[in-house]
C-alpha cells in the first residue's frame, strides 16, 4: 500500500531552537519528495522538492534530506521563529505508472513558543 | 501574479443540501487538481483537469460529486445530495507543467471547509 508517515504528530519547541520532522514512505514508483507548510487556514506551500538523486536541499532555514534507499526523509529547521507554526506535510510523487500523483502524509504540527 | 483562489472559504449544509465549490487556478496553468482532508486524516487526491478534460477522477469518492472545468478556466466542485461523510476541506491546486514532468510543482488554493449537518 501506497503510504506517507510522519514523526511525530505533534512539537512544540521553544523560539531559536532547531527540530527535525520524520517522513517514511512506501510510495512506489517513485517520482519526487516534498515538504509542505500548511499555516492554520491556508493552502500548503511548497518548501522544498527533491529527486531520486538529491539528497539535500535547503530553503533558508529549512532543509530536507532524502535517503531513497531507506525511504526515509526529514525536515531540519534551524533557529526556529514563531512563524514557523504550521503543519508540514510530506508528499510523495508517483511516477509514471501511478499516475504521476500525490500521496500525502498526515503532517507534523509545529508550536513554536517564546 | 495572483494565486489559486476558492470560493467560499467556508460552507454549512444541512444533510440532503447541495453545494458547489469554485476554484481558479493560476492564470495560465492548465492543470488543476481538486483534494479533500477529511477532519483527522490526510489530504487525498479527488481529480486532475488538463485544461477543460478530466485526466484522472480515480479519487471521486461517489457520484454524488461532478466536477466541472468549462471553457479550461475555473472549476467547480459541485455534491449533490451532500452527506454528513462529505464535511473536510476541500483545495484546489493547479500547475504549469505537464503531469509527466518530474517536478509539476503545484500552488495550492486556501481551501474551502464544508461542514454538513
């Protein structure tokens, strides 16, 4: 079964400290990881893309790393502000074969307090 | 340059009631994408319109929904009879690149919250 998991369900974290967000996928074929940012009433935005052959991949203070091989990724932010609460969600892209669509995981929820 | 809007931001039904949802995407982009969360899971795919044709309904849940994409514009998310299983938030998304590109980024909308009573 086509699945995205997050770790953990939830955080809170005080402002100027770092996390790393979990994400294990058993989405097959394989396209493309993304890490989403969903604030409270709004659409999710895009962080970060990647590849089968990347790795890495920062956006300011945000960056992800993809192990293919275990299928696992993760979301490392840095200095965190309170602006970064929100949920982050990561989705899988499916190739070809699964009809290029979007398997989303539940999300983590981020509370950064002073 | 303006993002995927939808219309309304919220909707309350009562059991039986029909509602439709409006999405417009991104001026340009030809592929637009409708999805629900349902309160407590994740986000799933409804369907996929490549300018005004329907490239993959795989996810309506039902015949009670009927998308619509006249003219490859805006679309409409219409659910009739609407049942109480129906109550989530519902996004639009759309993108510029074809489904088969490798990166087909998508910009999703704000979505639409349906609650049905």
């Amino acid at each position: 079964k086509n699945q995205v998991e997050q770790s953990p369900q939830s955080l809170i974290i005080l402002e100027g400290k770092n996390c790393t967000l979990q994400c294990n996928y058993t989405v097959s074929p394989f396209s493309n990881l993304r890490w989403y940012k969903q604030d409270t009433g709004r659409g999710p935005v895009s962080l970060t893309i990647m590849t089968f052959s990347e790795n890495t991949k920062s956006n300011g203070r945000y960056t992800a790393t993809l192990d293919a091989d275990t299928k696992q990724s993760s979301l490392h932010i840095t200095a965190s502000q309170l602006s970064d609460s929100a949920s982050y969600i990561c989705v899988v892209r499916r190739g070809a074969g699964g009809g290029n669509k979007l398997t989303f995981g539940t999300g983590t929820q981020l509370k950064v307090e002073l | 340059e303006a993002g995927v809007t939808q219309f309304p931001s919220h909707s309350v039904i009562e059991k039986g009631q029909t509602v439709t949802l409006r999405c417009d995407p991104i001026s340009g982009h030809d592929n637009l994408y409708w999805y629900r969360r349902v309160m407590g899971k994740e986000i799933k795919f409804l369907l996929h319109f490549v300018k005004e044709s329907k490239q993959d309904e795989s996810g309506m849940p039902n015949n009670r929904f009927l998308a619509e994409r006249t003219g490859g514009t805006y679309s409409t998310l219409k659910v009739q009879p609407a049942e109480l299983e129906d109550s989530g938030v519902y996004f639009c998304a759309s993108s510029h690149h074809a489904s088969g590109s490798s990166v087909n980024e998508q910009f999703f909308g704000p979505g639409t919250r349906l609650t049905v009573l």
